[in-house]
C-alpha cells in the first residue's frame, strides 16, 4: 500500500508542472513550446530570442528535429501550447510527428513559428504551402533587391535586404514604432489568393526579385516586387496563429546587434529592427496582445432584469455583453466602437451599434420587430490582428395573444366611424319611413 502511495505521489509530481503551465482559457498567453532545431548551435546562436521569451515565462523544450522521442500528445492530450520550427533541413520529423500532426496541431487551436532558408526542405515547404503560403520552387533562389539592401563591406550581390516595409497594424507589431530597418536574408515566399486569413506583415520593396545570385538571369523571374512577402502570419478560424519567415537567420543574435544602413539613406542605425519587430510579433503569435473573450450575455426587456423565456413582438428590450482584451498578464477591458448585435432570423431584422461604457461594457437597446419565430441574437466581430467573437443566443419571439391586442386600434377608425354612420341612417330611415305620410 505504502509502495503504491509513492508512485501516485511520483506521478501527481511530474504531471503537476505540466498541468500548471498549460493553456488556459482564462489565461490563453501559450506557457509550453516545443522547439525544433537541425542542430544545437541555433539554440546559442538565436539565444536573445529564446532568452526573451523565456523571460516572458515560456517554457522552451528544445529538441533536435529527427529525436526518436519527439510527440506532441500524449494519451490524447497536446503536451505543448506551442511549435517553433527552426529546422529548415529536416526532410523528416522524429518520433510520431508529421506533416498531418503538425497540421493537427494547429487545427486544434495551438500556435505555430516556421522559419526557412534557401535549402528549405520538401516537408517545411509542405507545412507552409498548407497554411496559404508557397515558397520559391528554386531552392537555390534568394530575395535581390539593387535598391533596398542593407549597405555591408561583404555583401556584394544585394542579397542581404534591409526593409521598413511592414504591416500597419499596432495589434500585430505594437504601438511602439519600428525606426529601424529590419535585416533579411532568406527565401521569398507568396501568400495564396484563395486563402484570406494570410497577411504580409513585412514585405519586400517594389524592385525586390526572387533569383540565384550566383546565375546570370535568362528569363523573368517568378516572384517580383511587393507581391513578395518576407514574413507572413496567418489567424486560423480557431484563432490558432503562425508565423511564416524566409530567413532563419531573421532570429538569430548577429543580425539583432548588427548596425543597418539602407541604400540610398544617409541614416545609420547602431542596431537594426530585428529584435524589436520579432519580439512584438512574437507576444501576438502567442497571444499576449489582441486575444479578446466575451463574457456576461445578457438580455432582458426594458425596466426588468430577469431574462425572459421568449419575447412579444414589439417588446422594448436591453441587450449588453462584456468584451476584454488579455495584456499577457490580466484580462483589460476592450475599447472600440465598431462592435455590433443582429437580432437574426434567416437574415437580420435588426443590426445596432453597441454602446461602451469604457470599462468592457457593451450595449443597446432596440424594439422587437413585428415578426414572430425563432430569433438569434448575434455578435460577430472579426477585426485586424484580434482573435474573431462569434456569439449567438437563441430566443423565441410570439404575436400578441387574443387578449393583448388595444380595444381600439387607431388605424380601424375609418371602419368604426362607417359602423356607426351605417347604423345611425338606418335609424333616420326608419324613422322617415314609418311616421313620412
């Protein structure tokens, strides 16, 4: 019995950290991460970013890509929140993992970092290819840009880019202003049109072209100008997020410290934007900024605070719902103006802008409409950089009973006032005709 009582104890001891540091709904910032690497140098040679999230209260396991003893479940539950893929060359994955368990990752609502290079392997360009991008076919092509490449004493085939080119967006990249130039050097890849969840959150400059530097061009290359992207991150449907980069070498310790000037610019900056632009897109690719919940869904006809079971038509009633916004410590509330209710059935009868009170609150009030049936009242909101809020609450919507209806009714006048002439020249009728000689 005693022997028994201490393998329980082992076990609670080892389970107790992971349960600890899994993702939570109510607190969705990812705690877990499974990294990937093709050797152990990336893990020094990248170490300001991993230290950075570490220091953000990540817990990192870092494997080599083709460990035997790599699976990202275990009796059906996901050992990790998260999935960074620094492993460009990995023709395949060790252990149980796979294209399809990678793919699975993701569809269950978890968060994925990809990061290539010019020798991307068959298997990192099919994970990007299924999450709407498609690398350059040419393994041996780079991003050359002859007008926006970082100025450098060894880079004399303008493959080392230096691009200010990003996304307009402070969910994604912070509200703090990038004023650096970040330094690329990798492969280009294109978003897919089909595929509307892709962004390019930093792309290439109008002269960019996609080549091998190393092969005089005979024909028009593939991939031109700002229809390359650089980096790229995709918001699931789930609200799971990837991240897509060309280069590796974007993470990595030398190119965070190194100084950048661009061509053209007279402008020297001691140190280039790299760390600054990955680490705020790392907080949004790991939902410490733009991961909203709604909570408290109520509604109740005007005057009363009980929710009703069902609705009459033309009942003025209150609906309000509570919207936050996670900071990556503490749930804050959210402030737009640009959140709306539908009152849906089919289509909507009614469509309102919801009022804040800056503090989380939203609401409106509005009548009901004089259709009866099954009604739904619905918050769909899918802004830039937020995870999406789709909201629905049924509720049943009956006519005016047989006793509910005025006495009355002011638009039946005409045929009261006719009633009455009728019945008044009968009386005069009457009257004239049996007392007329």
């Amino acid at each position: 019995m005693a022997m028994k009582l201490s393998i329980f104890v082992a076990l609670i001891a080892l389970l107790l950290p992971l349960l600890s540091t899994a993702f939570s709904p109510e607190a969705p910032t990812d705690r877990r991460i499974l990294v990937l690497l093709d050797d152990q140098s990336i893990k020094s040679s990248h170490s300001i970013f991993f230290k950075s999230l570490q220091s953000r209260g990540y817990d990192l396991d870092f494997r080599l890509a083709d460990d035997p003893k790599i699976a990202l479940q275990r009796y059906g539950q996901y050992l990790y929140d998260g999935l960074i893929l620094f492993s460009p060359h990995a023709k395949r994955f060790g252990g149980s993992l796979d294209l399809a368990g990678v793919l699975e990752f993701v569809d269950s609502g978890r968060d994925l970092v990809i990061a290539a290079n010019g020798a991307a392997s068959d298997l990192v360009r099919d994970i990007a290819t299924e999450c709407g991008v498609d690398f350059d076919v040419d393994s041996a092509a780079m991003v050359i840009d002859h007008t926006s490449y970082a100025v450098s004493k060894t880079d004399g085939d303008h493959t080392l880019i230096a691009s200010d080119e990003f996304i307009q967006s402070d969910v994604i990249l912070g509200s703090e202003k990038i004023e650096a130039p970040v330094i690329f050097r990798g492969i280009a890849h294109s978003l897919n049109p089909v595929n509307s969840l892709v962004l390019k959150v930093l792309s290439a400059s109008p002269s960019a072209y996609s080549a091998n530097p190393e092969v005089k061009l005979s024909s028009p290359p593939s991939m031109t100008g700002s229809s390359i992207s650089l980096v790229s991150v995709v918001q699931a449907r789930n609200n799971a997020r990837i991240l897509i980069s060309g280069s590796l070498d974007l993470f990595s310790d030398r190119l965070f410290g190194s100084g950048v000037q661009k061509a053209g610019s007279e402008t020297i900056f001691e140190k280039s934007g790299n760390e600054q632009f990955v680490t705020e897109l790392s907080k949004w690719v790991f939902h410490e900024r733009g991961h909203l919940k709604a909570v408290s869904i109520q509604h109740h006809k005007v005057g009363e605070v009980v929710e009703p079971a069902m609705y009459r038509i033309k009942d003025d009633l209150e609906f309000s719902v509570e919207i936050y916004e996670w900071s990556g410590k503490s749930w804050e509330p959210y402030v737009s103006d640009d959140v709306q209710v539908q009152f849906y059935m089919m289509s909507p009868y009614v469509l309102k802008t919801l009022s804040t009170n800056q503090k989380g609150l939203y609401s409106t009030s509005f009548k009901v409409p004089d259709v009866y049936g099954v009604f739904q009242f619905k918050v769909e909101y899918h802004r830039l950089g937020y995870t999406g809020l789709s909201l629905s609450k049924q509720i049943p919507v009956r006519p005016f009973r047989h006793n509910e209806y005025e006495r009355f009714i002011t638009t039946a006048f005409p045929y009261y006032g006719g009633s009455f002439s009728m019945m008044a020249g009968f009386f005069v009728f009457t009257i004239v005709y049996l007392y007329n000689k």
